[in-house]
C-alpha cells in the first residue's frame, strides 16, 4: 500500500517552501515527489531537488498543464509505475509519495481520479489533502477567486503560509475566513515551513465572496523568458514592481532566476506582492516564467524587453 | 480595487533584499534605481534623483515638486501623488 499526500494550493501560496521543510522533517521518510507545475517549464523540481535528495526521495517532474485536467494521464502514469516498481521489489515498508499539484488545479478532481481507478483505488490510499494558503493575499484570493475557496473547501489541513510577516490579527482573521469554508480541516501557520497553531478570530469579520459570474472568463497561459547574464537588478525590479502594481489580477504568478551582475538570484511574485529574493541554488536554469490570465505572452515579453533592456534580446 | 482588500504591495524592501549587503553595494543600486526609474518616468515628466551621502530618493516634477522616498515600493506612490497618474508596462512607451 501507498500513503499519499496530495499538497494543493493558489500560485504562490508557498506549496514548494513549505514542502521541502516537510520532506526535511519527515521521519517516516518518502519515496517518490511528484511536482505538477503548470508552466512548460519547471521550477519548483530544481528547487524541491535538494530537499527531496536529503530525505531519500526521487522528484518527478509533470509540467506544461495541470494534474487535474490537461496531464491526469501524466500523473496516473507515473503512480502506476510506483506502484509496479514496489510490486517488483521486497518492500519493506508501505511507500509514501507526495503530489504537489500546480496552483491552478482543483485537488477535488485529483482525489476523484484516484478513487475512480481501480489500481490506484486499490494500491494507494490518501492519507492528507493538504492546501496552503498565502497569510498575507490569502484572503484577497478566498474572496475573490471561486478556484481556491474550492480548494479550501476540500483541505484536510490548512497551511498559512508567511506567518512571520503577518500582522497583528491578521492570521487568524484568514483562519476565520478559512473556518468558515471548511468547518473541519486542521489549520496551523507557517514560516518557511516551521508551523505553530492559529486559532481563528472569533467573532469573524465579514467577507464577501463576489467572484460568481461577475469576472471575466480566465484566460490562464504561460510562458518563459531566458534573461541574460549581467541584466540589471534594477530595471527588472521596477519592470516587476510597476506589473505586479498594474496587473495584480492577470500576473498571477512569476518565479525564476534573475542573473544579475552580482550573482543569481531566485526572485518570485504572486500578484500585486514580490517576495523577498534570495540567492539562487544550484542546478536550476536561467530564466523567468510567468503565468498570465488575460495577457498576451508576447506583449509582457515586449514590455519586458522594453523595459529591461539589459536582459537582452 | 476591492473595498475589503488591502492595497496590494509589498511589506518587504525587497529590492533591497536583492543587492548586495555592504555600503557600497546598497549605495550602487540606490543610483541605478535612479536612473532607470527616471527613464521610466520621463514620460511622466518626472526625474529621480539619488544624491550623494543621503540613503533616499527624491522624485521630483517638472514644476520641482519633490517627494522622498526610501524604497522602491513607495516610488508608485509619489508617482500618483505628483502627477495623479499610474504607470502600466504594457503601454506602448510614447
């Protein structure tokens, strides 16, 4: 048999950082992460690498499309293969495998697949359904986006991601708002993968959720930009603040290397926020990818190219 | 913007955080930041200055209307505040 645990969250909820202090922590120790990212490009696999090899797991990659629809097959592909390589060998122990979706999936149609298939519905069972949940944005988002309140709605764990730059109250307004979707679903804050209890505001303030039929249809696409070596920190961060200001709805997500003249730096943002950038690991490529709703890729490629001229052509 | 929600934006001095962490280093990107934002905002009519020995940036009119600042985050807003107007990068650069 295979515990599985299926991590699910919005674009960047913080699902990877969370995940490798998971992998970090893990005393059962897991054998296989399966990484869905939605752009054809991955990140998050070179990120996740290091962690996962720390605690002995391997990491498959599924990218250019969402577990839940486009890569399904992708994904029930390679858990038969787990459960046929543990048929093959003298297991020892039950596996554990580990499926970080991408942040568009809907994990509802994810544990439907696994219990409508016969081997998996027979060789694998869900242990946790776990969805993080931005501490800062998320709120704006629950509000806001149909997508992740479903999300919420079927968690089994609520991880509230940032909670060091939370302020006071805030964390456990989220967590109201979150208990208010989910009556059942452990809820504990987290920085950088270390979590704490929260306990939700009560009395809850009000939300309104006002995203039914009143957005415009989602038009979510993604590209990759390659930046070149030297482009200035400078006017990649002022092209990203003014974006990330203009278009906090339709640049959902951006994550990737910068290779400034200074050294490479792992720079992320997650609508109208930008995260602290850090130094890039090894082993993961130069280039930015992005994921739009309603914005033509070659349009932020131009702005981009316009705007930050040093990244080259 | 929504009337529950927050402005977005960052609580991080994030640009910051990206350069390197010694005087000089902090000092470079505060005058590079300068430049590049004051190409950015000459269409505005705007100017950013970093004058030397001062952390701060002073984005300034056409008229000399200035307003400090000392991140880049707040840079959008003494934008709005001079000139009641908002940059979009996707605009084609007149």
């Amino acid at each position: 048999m295979i515990d599985a645990t299926l991590v699910s969250g919005f674009l960047g909820a913080g699902k990877t950082t969370w995940l490798a202090e998971h992998l970090r922590r893990h005393e059962d120790g897991v054998d296989l992460v399966v990484v869905n990212d939605f752009a054809d490009q991955g990140v998050d696999d070179a990120l996740l690498r290091e962690a996962a090899s720390e605690a002995g797991a391997r990491v498959e990659p599924i990218v250019g499309g969402c577990l839940c629809c486009d890569r399904d097959g992708a994904l029930r592909r390679v858990l038969h293969a787990e459960i046929g390589r543990r048929h093959r060998g003298d297991a020892a122990r039950d596996g554990r495998v580990v499926v970080e979706t991408s942040g568009l999936a809907e994990p509802h149609r994810i544990t439907r697949m696994l219990a409508d298939d016969p081997v998996l519905r027979t060789n694998l069972s869900l242990r946790s359904l776990v969805v993080v949940v931005d501490g800062l944005g998320g709120r704006r988002l629950l509000r806001h986006r149909h997508g992740v309140r479903d999300q919420v709605a079927v968690a089994d764990r609520v991880v509230l991601s940032r909670a060091d730059l939370a302020r006071h109250g805030e964390l456990e307004e989220l967590a109201a708002t979150v208990r208010r979707l989910n009556a059942t679903a452990e809820l504990v804050a987290s920085t950088l993968g270390t979590e704490r209890p929260v306990t939700p505001a009560d009395p809850a303030v009000a939300d309104v959720f006002d995203d039914d039929g009143t957005v415009a249809e989602p038009d979510v696409r993604s590209c990759r930009v390659d930046l070149a070596e030297g482009t200035s920190w400078a006017e990649y961060a002022l092209w990203l603040d003014t974006m990330c200001r203009a278009h906090p709805d339709r640049l959902l997500r951006s994550k990737g290397i910068v290779p400034t003249r200074d050294g490479r730096l792992l720079v992320q943002s997650m609508g109208g926020d930008v995260a602290t950038p850090v130094p890039a690991p090894p082993g993961v490529d130069t280039g930015m990818v992005f994921v739009l709703d309603r914005i033509d890729p070659d349009a932020l490629v131009r702005s981009l190219r316009t705007h930050v001229p040093s990244a080259g052509a | 913007m929504c009337a529950q929600c927050r402005a977005p934006g960052s609580r991080i001095d994030w640009y910051a955080a990206g350069a390197p962490d010694t005087l000089a280093g902090r000092r470079t990107a505060r005058t590079e930041l300068a430049a590049v934002a004051t190409r950015q905002l000459a269409p505005l009519g705007l100017r950013v200055d970093a004058h030397p020995g001062s952390m701060t940036l002073a984005v300034r009119s056409a008229t000399g209307r200035t307003v400090v600042v000392t991140r880049l985050d707040e840079l959008a807003d003494a934008v709005r505040a001079l000139t009641g107007r908002s940059v979009d990068p996707l605009e084609p650069r007149r």
